[in-house]
C-alpha cells in the first residue's frame, strides 16, 4: 500500500484521481451536518494514528473529522507525550504502531524522521508537513484553484516571501500539476534549487524574479506563507522580516496580477507582516475555502492509501 510523502513522489494520474475525489466527496457533502457521516464508509473498522511533534489547528482538526465522516477512527499522540521523544527509535515506533493501526500521519521536523517511518512501518504513512514540505496543503490547494478558476495546468503561479516547506511542495505540484511558479523573494530565502530543477526538468516554467512587481504581472495566483515557520529559530526572526518586507502581500501588489487573480495562504496568517488585513479579506481571497478543503483533500489521500 502507498505512502503519500511527497507530491513529486507521488504519479500524477494518482494525484489526479485524489484531486478529482477530493471535489466529489466535497460536492457530495454539500449542506450536510459536519458529523453526519459519509454516505459511502471507506474506513469503517479502521484505525489512524495522527502524530503531532508541531502544532497544528486545520490538518489536526481536518483528518480527525474526515476518518471520522468516513467511518473510521482515529487516536490523535503528541510526540512530546510518546517515548518518541524520549529516545524510542523512529523505527520501532513504526513497527509498534503498524501492530495497532492501519495508517499513520505525521507531522515532524527532520525529513528523515519521516521517511524513517515510512521505512520500517508496515501500514502506510502521510506526511503532514516537515521542515522541507507540506504536500496535503497543496493538494487542498490545487483542489481550492480548481473549484474557483477550473484546471491549474498552464496557469501562472506567483509565490511572494520565503521559500519555505510549502514553497517547495507548490515547487513539487508545478511539475505534477503543468503550472507555471515564479518565486519573489530574497535570495537568502530562495527555495531548493534541487526542487527548482525538478519542477523545469518535469517541463514547468519556474522564474526567480527580486522585483514582486514584475514577479506578479500575468499571475492568476499569488501565495504566501509566514515569514517564520515552525522549525525557524526565533532569534533571525528580526533578520527574516526585514528580508521579506518587500514581498508583503498587500492592495497595491494583488492590483498588479490579473484582475481575476486569486489569493491564498495556508494560514496561520500574520496580519500587516506577510499579508495584509485587507487581502486576507478582499474579494480575491479564498483562504478560508482553502482552510476547508485539506477536509476533502485528505481524505481522498487517505483512501489512496488504505487502497478503499
Ligand atoms: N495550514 C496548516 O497546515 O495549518 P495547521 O498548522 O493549523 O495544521
Ligand atoms: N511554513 C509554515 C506552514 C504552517 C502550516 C510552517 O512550517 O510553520
């Protein structure tokens, strides 16, 4: 049975099925009670383990309520409570856990701890943001595209700000997904050139651009992310706003995309520093849909996984 770690680890026709179940079950929900269940129970009898060595609001609420609306259950462990993170190794954690649930989500720091899981677990395991991707939040990001402006494929993505973990996985779904991503920020904080050829070599168009003014001109999507991650040390914080100041977001650069140009932002979002009040809340926004949509997203992931 397949992990999901990594959109460019993953075949596109199976990032294209999830994505089309994704809008189907989202679709198929339509009006209903949150807890109401599935009308189909992919996961009836089975058990998910969601872990957690980071904080997390939407992808700890959203794959505990879809297990659920699907019929399985899940236990939600933080790493700091687990003997994880007192010194069990990463890969008897995995074989202790494959004994006692069907799938395993993990968000971590190291990569590695990832994909030392993946290694020595039997069930399968998803990957809910490391230090170097976040590949759910792009799937309810393309899924969050789609229902609003139709297909990705041959659109022009601007990321503005650091080139971070979800910088990289958007990197990832530009090759899959047949986009165009130019990233404006600065070269400090440019993404992984690794990643960069990856995505060109896959045939996308990705442009590094200093100047956001120029980055957004022809965008129909411009993104961005805080300016201080999770796994960032607090004491360049000072240092990485300064550098990133001039990729704010704001009224005067959205005004320089295509009229019709959408906003996100996987949030959580800081006000006045990497987006302002006003974007977050104008008309080109769609971040609170895209807040909804790792719901459906990853539940098609999950049943990718569990093969249901
Ligand atoms: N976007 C996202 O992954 O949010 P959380 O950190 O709240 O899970
Ligand atoms: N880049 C952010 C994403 C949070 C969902 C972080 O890693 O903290």
């Amino acid at each position: 049975m397949p992990d999901f770690l990594d959109i460019h680890t993953t075949a596109k026709p199976d990032l294209r099925a999830m994505i089309d179940q994704a809008h189907a079950m989202k679709a198929a929900r339509k009006g209903q009670p949150k807890g109401q269940p599935d009308a189909e129970q992919p996961f009836a009898n089975r058990m998910v383990a969601l872990i957690f060595e980071k904080p997390s609001t939407r992808t700890r609420v959203s794959f505990d309520v879809g297990v659920r609306q699907m019929g399985g259950q899940t236990m939600v462990l933080s790493g700091k409570e687990m003997q994880l993170g007192h010194g069990e190794t990463i890969a008897d954690t995995a074989r202790v856990l494959s004994r006692y649930v069907d799938l395993i989500m993990i968000r971590t720091f190291e990569e590695s701890v990832l994909q030392e899981l993946a290694e020595y677990a039997s069930v399968p395991v998803i990957n809910g943001l490391t230090n170097r991707t976040h590949p759910c939040q792009i799937m309810a990001d393309i899924q969050t595209y789609e229902e609003h402006r139709g297909p990705i494929a041959g659109k022009k993505v601007v990321w503005s700000g650091d080139g971070n973990n979800v910088c990289a996985s958007f990197l990832h779904a530009a090759g899959q997904f047949g986009f165009d991503l130019t990233f404006t920020g600065p070269e400090a904080l440019d993404p992984d050139p690794e990643f960069v050829a990856l995505a060109r070599a896959q045939g996308a168009q990705i442009d590094i651009q200093r100047d956001p003014a120029q980055a957004v001109a022809g965008a129909d999507l411009i993104v961005t992310d805080t300016w201080v991650s999770m796994h960032d040390s607090q004491s360049n914080r000072e240092r990485r706003h300064n550098l990133l100041r001039p990729y704010q977001v704001n009224e005067a650069l959205m005004a320089l995309a295509k009229p019709d140009a959408l906003f996100m932002h996987c949030l959580p979002a800081h006000r006045e520093e990497e987006v302002t009040n006003a974007v977050m809340h104008g008309p080109q926004s769609v971040v609170f849909h895209e807040a909804e949509n790792p719901l459906h997203a990853q539940k098609a992931v999950m049943r990718y996984c569990l093969g249901v």
